[in-house]
C-alpha cells in the first residue's frame, strides 16, 4: 500500500511509521522549546510533517533521511528553505562530532526514530554526546520504558544504566499507533534526555565499567558473583571489591544502581593496579 499523499511505499527495512497526526507533531515542537540559534537534528525526516514545523519555528535544521525516495521528496518539499540540509545517510554511520563542528554549534535531536534503530542508535549518542545539546525523542513505549527505569523492575538494563551515567531523563507523554502510517503493532512514547555537566557518579576507567553492567545482565538470573565470571580479571579480585564496596554476591544485577556499579567497577579496576 502507497501512502495517500505522496505514492510511497513505507519499507519495513527502514522501520518506517510515518506520523499523521499533527497534533502529536505541534506538541513535539512545542516541548523542543526552540530558540531561532538552535540547529536541529532530525533523524528519520520521513515526509517532513515534523521538518516542517521546526523549520517554522526558525531554527536550522539538519535532515536525516536514508530513503532516497523519501530524501528527493524532501528535497523538494523545501528546496526554497534556506535553513535546512537535507542527508541522505545512514544515522548510525554518521560522525556527529564533525557534523556538529561543521555547524559551528551543539546539536539538538528532535526525532521520530525509526524503530528497528532505536537502541544502536542512542548508544551511539553516548558515544559522542559532545555533539549534543539534548534529545527530544519518539521511540517504542518499551524503549522509553527501558531507558527510564529505575533498579528492581524488569525493566531496567544495560540501557538504563548506561543513559543515567550520563543523563537526566524524563518521559514526556505516550502516543497511541494510530498516530501513524503504518500503524505500528505497538504504542509509541515521547521522551527527554538531558546531558548531565559530568557524569552521575565518577567511573575511573569507562570501558571496565561498561563491561561490569553487561556481564551483569547478559544472564539477569544470575547472582552477580556468577556473571562477573566472564571478566578478564581474577575471580578472587572480584570477591574481594564485592567486599569492599559492601555488596552481597548474591545479588543480581538488575538491583543496583548506577552508584553501586561505578564503585564496584572503580574497586576492581584499582585492585589490578
């Protein structure tokens, strides 16, 4: 089925839901609190409903769009806005840090991301959150979820961790299928990020860290005794910062904070020295 506007087909590789409803929109950019210095990032510009209300709102927009259908339907939806560059790219091959130093200014990412992206993608903001500004994002209600919650619920991972290390994080408001082209099987969520100054809690060395909070949960029934195993370091090393950091083995990972994980990271990471 085309869409009725345009004659183009959504292509599922692209995770592509259109949204319709203009409304969901306005309130989108009405939140983004824009200032006319601001330059927008849009990832997934799709059709251009939202592209085109943050272009009326004054800011400089950068468009993402790796459909080259839909990046030449963009092309001359605005070919007379001068405010807008329009890339047909693929987002998560994109260096943000050189896209934000050829702009001369912070990014702020405004997005309806395409679904089958969502979660490499806001790693890859992670990666390179100099780049940004902050984030006012549609994702699957379950990512939103994920990403906003807190330690003892099934919900809360690897992401969440990761994004509070550095983050403030706010779900702003849900939005249902029907707001789009296809409707999705799922409901989606508006969500905001904020960078933190300096990350939550200080982490000596980043890279351990990130290996504790995986080991930690790429088995979730494990105690955190049994998953730290998979480590490349001494297993008594580990016996001995759970000790130190005042930490049951026998927990889980999904019941500690993002605290708990930097301390114990920071133990273990000292005890090699």
């Amino acid at each position: 089925m085309k869409d009725k506007n345009y004659g183009i087909s959504p292509k599922k590789r692209f995770g592509q839901n259109f949204l319709t409803d203009r409304n969901i929109a306005l309130k989108i950019v009405r939140l983004a609190d824009i200032k006319p210095d601001d330059v927008v990032l849009e990832i997934g510009a799709g059709q251009g409903a939202l592209t085109e209300l943050l272009i009326d709102k004054g800011a400089k927009v950068i468009a993402v769009e790796i459909d080259k259908a839909l990046f030449h339907l963009l092309l001359v939806k605005f070919s007379d806005v001068k405010d807008i560059e329009i890339l047909n790219e693929d987002a998560l091959k994109i260096s943000y840090k050189r896209l934000s130093e050829r702009a001369g200014s912070k990014l702020k990412v405004i997005a309806n991301l395409p679904y089958n992206i969502s979660t490499a993608i806001l790693f890859k903001f992670l990666e390179e959150r100099e780049a940004f500004s902050g984030f006012l994002l549609m994702l699957q209600k379950e990512v939103a979820e994920r990403i906003a919650a807190k330690p003892r619920c099934k919900d809360y991972g690897i992401l969440s961790v990761f994004i509070r290390l550095l983050m403030d994080v706010k779900i702003e408001f849900k939005v249902p299928s029907s707001a789009f082209y296809p409707e999705p099987k799922v409901d989606s969520a508006v969500i905001r990020l904020n960078i933190l100054d300096k990350p939550r809690v200080e982490v000596d060395d980043i890279d351990l860290f990130r290996k504790v909070v995986r080991a930690s949960f790429n088995q979730r029934r494990k105690t955190l005794s049994n998953a730290l195993k998979a480590l490349p370091v001494p297993h008594n090393f580990i016996i001995k910062a759970f000790e130190k950091a005042g930490i049951d083995p026998n927990r889980r990972g999904e019941t500690l904070s993002v605290e708990e994980f930097a301390k114990l990271s920071n133990i273990i990471d000292r005890s090699r020295e």
